[in-house]
C-alpha cells in the first residue's frame, strides 16, 4: 500500500480504529493474504463510515489490482462488498 496515502489518511483522520489499520497496512501488505487483504477491506469501511469517501476510494482500488483466482474463501470475507463502495 502507498505509504504516503497511509500517511495522509493517519494525519488527516482522528478515529483511533482508522489509525490502526492504517499502521497494520504500512508494516506489511500481501495482497495474497486474507488477513492483509481483510485489514484493508476493514479499513475501506470505516473510512466510508466515517465520511473520508476520497481516501476510501484510493483504499478500495487497491483492492482493484488482485484478480478473481477462483478462491471464494479469500473473496467472500467483505471484498466483494468493499469494491460495491
């Protein structure tokens, strides 16, 4: 993940929930990995809750770039609702 947008969504947001996926993202990102992918579903959530729609966006097309590999498990945990955003 870009880690100036990472940056940018911790600067510009207070919500501590934000700051902590944020972190988890800027470590370590696989976009192989359910657990990497999860935390930036979750994170694209509740940015969309809170109101930061611009920067859920930037989060969701990340999201964009892995392709379907017929592997429901990983796209069945919140992806395809992420990319309705």
């Amino acid at each position: 993940m870009d880690l100036n947008i990472v940056q940018r969504i911790i600067d510009e947001t207070d919500k501590k929930v934000i700051s902590s996926d944020c972190k988890k993202t800027s470590r370590k990102l696989c976009l192989k990995s359910v657990k990497d992918t999860g935390i930036v579903t979750e994170l694209a959530l509740w940015l969309y809750i809170f109101g930061y729609m611009d920067y859920a966006i930037l989060v969701v097309d990340i999201l964009g770039s892995v392709k379907f590999d017929g592997n429901y498990t990983f796209w069945g945990n919140g992806r395809r609702s992420c990319r309705a955003l």
